[in-house]
C-alpha cells in the first residue's frame, strides 16, 4: 500500500502550482509522471536507492525528472515523504 504524507502531497501541489504559471499542460504531465514513477513501488518497495543523506535502508527515493520523490518503508507500506528538487538541499 502506497500512503503519502501531508508533506509530500503539500510539496506536489506546490510544485505543479508553480510549474502551472509558466504551462498548465507540463503541470499536469508532471503530475501523472510522479504518479507512474511512484506506482511500481507497491510490487517493487526497493526499486529505489538509499538516500545518500540518510544511509538507512529503509529510506529511498526514485527520480522524475529534476525531482527527488524520497520514501520510507514502514512495515507492509509505502509511505511518500518528500518531493524535493535535486538541487535544493533535501529537508
């Protein structure tokens, strides 16, 4: 089961708020590209690698673009935790 944390779904509005000034078609075709990446994890919890800042395995994250989608493996779930842009410090 795949949750995600007010954080992580506050960051993805954010994100596509922003990306929506400029374009609402690439806000929205970033939405759906974060959900694709997001939506193997469920059969594939580790498909991601460790977070480098954290060394824990249980922390990993996938890609999307620029983007870091960070995530915990907390017993059978999935949880999303931050969505950050690779050149911004993580928290």
């Amino acid at each position: 089961m795949i949750r995600w944390s007010p954080t992580a779904a506050r960051d993805l509005e954010e994100i596509c708020a922003r990306m929506s000034r400029e374009s609402q078609t690439y806000a929205s075709v970033f939405a759906r590209r974060v959900m694709a990446v997001v939506r193997p994890l469920e059969r594939f919890p580790k498909l991601g690698r460790i977070v480098p800042e954290y060394e824990d395995e249980n922390i990993r994250e996938v890609f999307c673009r620029a983007y870091r989608v960070i995530y915990r493996l907390k017993g059978g779930a999935i949880e999303i935790a931050k969505i950050r842009h690779g050149a911004m410090p993580l928290w």
